[in-house]
C-alpha cells in the first residue's frame, strides 16, 4: 500500500482520534481543513478548535474558510492535489466541485449505523430512543445530508449507564480504526460501496435546550434516557420548588430509573438519603444522583441533601 495524500477536515473533540491516526501512519496529512476560530469562555476571546491545535502542533497547514463554495476555496483545495478528504464532523456542506477534487473522493466517518440516524445528534438521539446498540459509518460522500454509500461499518453496544460523553469518546476512537483499516483496500478499489436502505432512514436533529427539560409526567426510564443523552450538554434539567422560596432551576447530571410502583403525583419526592433522591414519574421513579444548583458545583445526592431543605419542595 503506498502512502495517500489526506485532507482531513474536522473541527470537534469526536474527529481527533481519526486525525491522530493519520498523523500517525505512513500516509501524508498534507492540509486540514477546519471551523473558523469562535469566541469561547466568559472573556468571549476567540479559541481554535480541538482539530486546529492538534494539527498546528504536527506543523499541518490549516486552512479555515467560512464556505467551500467559493471557486477561490475551491481553487486552493484543488492545489493541493490529495488522493483523498477524510471528513470527521466538519460542519460545513461540500458542495459536489469539492466532492470530486481529491482521486478517491471523500470519505466521511458517521457516529451511527446508517441509515438510522442522520444528521447533527446521531449519539443522542440513539440513546434517548432507546436503542441498544449504534455504531459508526464511513461513506463515500455525496450532496445528500449522510445519504452517501456505505464503505464500513462497525457496531457498538449501548450500556444502560452510557452518557453521550462515554459514548462518544468509544465512537471516536472505533471511526478511527475503522479509517485505517479501509485505505489499504480503498485505493486498491478492493472495497464495493453499498447504497443505504432509504426506508430505514431516520433523523437526528439538532439537539434544544428546551428537550432538556424533563417532564415527570414521562415514565422514570424515558427520563433516565435524557438525563444521559444531554450530559455533558445541554444537561438535563427541572425546578426545584420549595415552601416560601423561589423556584430554581436545577441540573440534572446523573440518574436511574427505579422499578417500583408509585402511587403519587409526578414530581413529588419520595424519599432522600445518601444513595439519592427519588422522584415520583408518570410510572415509575427516578432516582437522582449528581445534581447542580445555578452559580454551584455538581454534588453529589449525598451532599444535596445535606446542604439543602427538601421538606415540602417537588421537581417541575
């Protein structure tokens, strides 16, 4: 197998163990190609993205375009003479002048076993549905929105206390192995692209902060659902009322659901104690481990109990 000259173009935490890997390999990272910088933090000053501090630290050219549909973009993507664009969670659209610059194309690496699940929050939305398992996807990229034709795919286990945080750090580095795995076979056409099953097509829409909102109407294990696929964002969230206090909003970072019958109106507490605090749903309660109070830190349902005067307060 002879070296490739890569485009990587990438610009989130998901796409760096796809970029390392090429890095590391016997294969050229000639460019990357990444968001513009964005302002960040309380003091707004504008921050590279995980791709761009990664590749400026391996002396890569870095090229930041706000679109690829300019020719003079396109003109010096094509300078640039690549065998192939590996795509990790770009966030810009490749028009089909791009789509056909590099010799074998491009290649986009997907956090879900399409069809299912195309679009911006493939991880989340897997788990707030329930499923059991997901996985990744390289496709060979076309116009469509992730309707490209399928190259690889590999599967990967939903665990009943993953968070799209754990999740998505086991995803990345599965999309990264699956990469080199396929350029051997890919530039020797070794490999026969297979159309995705539109009937089986779902989408992943972006993620809302007003989805975060839990409502205790809901049974304990749809809520429990949530309360992992928002954490590490937007987080999970209620209000905490209480007797001659104004209403708060509170975080919810971590929770299980409990298989017992409940006889009481949902948001209601049930009981609190060192192992949590156990909320009445639609069926079902739900057992709240890791909470946050505005301007406060995460404590544990421990310390919440401890710090705080639950007699009398419900959730919602």
């Amino acid at each position: 197998m002879r070296s490739l000259r890569v485009i990587f173009a990438g610009t989130p935490k998901f796409a760096l163990p796809a970029l390392q890997v090429l890095l590391d390999s016997a294969h050229e990272v000639c460019a990357v190609y990444t968001q513009p910088d964005r302002p960040a933090g309380r003091g707004r000053t504008l921050q590279a993205s995980p791709v761009k501090q990664l590749a400026l630290g391996h002396q890569v050219p870095v090229f930041q375009p706000h679109s690829l549909k300019e020719p003079s973009a396109q003109e010096a993507l094509r300078a640039l003479r690549a065998d192939l664009m590996v795509v990790v969670a770009y966030g810009l659209l490749l028009p089909a002048a791009v789509l056909s610059v590099p010799r074998l194309g491009c290649v986009n690496i997907h956090a879900s076993l399409l069809p299912r699940w195309r679009g911006a929050a493939p991880i989340q939305r897997a788990i707030l549905a329930g499923d059991e398992q997901t996985g990744i996807t390289l496709m060979q990229m076309d116009e469509g929105l992730d309707t490209g034709a399928i190259l690889a795919q590999q599967s990967c286990p939903i665990l009943t206390t993953d968070t799209a945080a754990t999740l998505h750090d086991r995803l990345a580095a599965l999309g990264a192995e699956s990469l080199i795995e396929i350029l051997g076979p890919l530039q020797e056409g070794a490999i026969s692209p297979r159309p995705q099953d539109e009937s089986e097509a779902c989408y992943a829409s972006k993620l809302s902060k007003q989805e975060a909102v839990l409502d205790w109407r809901d049974e304990a294990a749809a809520l429990a659902r949530k309360v992992r696929a928002f954490n590490p964002s937007p987080v999970a969230q209620t209000t905490l009322n209480c007797p001659g206090r104004e209403p708060r909003t509170l975080r919810i970072w971590f929770a299980q659901p409990l298989n017992e019958t409940v006889d009481a109106e949902p948001g209601s507490i049930l009981r609190t104690g060192r192992d949590g605090i156990d909320v009445a749903t639609g069926r079902g309660a739900l057992r709240l481990l890791e909470m946050q109070l505005p301007g406060g830190r995460a404590a544990t349902a421990a310390d919440f109990v401890n710090a705080q005067h639950l007699k009398g307060c419900r959730f919602g």
